[in-house]
C-alpha cells in the first residue's frame, strides 16, 4: 500500500488504502483502527498518510490527527492533511454538522442551516441528513441516508492534500472560535 488516507471529522469516519493495483476503501468506517487494521496488512507497507483535518467535531478531528500523527511518526512516513470539505465530489455541496444548531459549509464557514441558500441545489453530509426536512423544504435536494456521498471520500483528500511532511506539521482546519478560553 503506498497511501493511507482517512477522516474523523464528521460523524463518518473514512478510511481508504491506496496501491499500485487500485484502493481498498471502507466508507462510513465506525471504528477507525479496526478498518486500518482491515486494509493494511503490513503497517511497513503504508509509505504517506492523509488525513482529514476538519472542519467538524473538535474531538474528532483531534482524533484523526493523532492518529496520523501517531502512525507517521511511528513508520516514519510523511502526512499531508486536507480539508474535510474537500473529500466532496463535484456539484453537491458539502453540508456538515457542527452541532449547536450550526453546519460547516464551504469557504470554509459556520453558519445556521437556514441561513444557507440551497433551492436548486444537492447537499450531502452529515448536517445535510441532519437537517433534511428544513433544506428539502427550501427546495434542495438530499441523497437518502444511506447513500455513499454522505461520508467524505478519502480519495479525493489524497487529491486535494497539502505538502507531504513531518506529522506535527499537519494542522486542524477550525472554523469557529472554541468554547474554552484561558482565564484572565
């Protein structure tokens, strides 16, 4: 396997192999290292990582860096990261959850689901299934539950990443200020 790429940022989690022969992919993975586990027969065999570094949850994107950072540092191979957003396919428009009654979305922005013009438009994601009945009904279109666009496409990371590197330079892509501050 020459890539790894995965994402924790949604309530999703990808995970896709990437070799010479084609990609191994396990879309809507629930448990992370159990689906690496799945796909990488020789963690020797795994020579860059990708990961998703959000938007989305704060403790899942600080999982998926981890992890990457964990398994480079580890095999000693370089990461790259990718915005979450960017592991969508071309004329939907990515909708993610960001809990508080908020979704991400592109720019990357935070906003109110109903802030967001979408009449015309295909929305996929988890804040899309979340909030289906008020995008529907502003005339957008959502794929079922449980159709594949829903979960980002790690390949599609890999197609977008950064510069392959030392892992700890690998950031979070945060789009709003976090709820803890330091005290005065």
């Amino acid at each position: 396997m020459t890539i790894l790429a995965f994402d924790t940022a949604t309530s999703f989690g990808a995970v896709c192999g990437l070799a010479s022969g084609g990609r191994a992919h396990e879309p809507r993975a629930g448990h992370l290292l159990a689906a690496v586990d799945r796909l990488v027969g020789d963690p020797a065999e795994i020579e860059r990582i990708v990961v998703g570094r959000g938007p989305g949850s704060f403790t899942s994107i600080r999982i998926g860096l981890a992890m990457a950072r964990s398994l480079g540092l580890t095999l000693d191979v370089a990461v790259a990261g990718a915005s979450t957003l960017d592991g969508y396919a071309g004329g939907a428009i990515p909708v993610l959850d960001a809990k508080r009654g908020e979704v991400f979305t592109r720019g990357p922005r935070v906003c109110r689901p109903e802030e967001l013009e979408v009449a015309g438009q295909t929305l996929v994601g988890d804040g899309a299934l979340r909030y289906r009945h008020l995008f529907e009904a502003a005339g957008a279109t959502v794929p079922d539950d449980d159709d594949p666009v829903h979960p980002p496409d790690p390949l599609l990371l890999v197609e977008h990443a950064g510069a392959f590197g030392d892992a700890d330079l690998v950031e979070p892509l945060y789009v709003r200020e976090p709820d803890a501050r330091p005290l005065p």
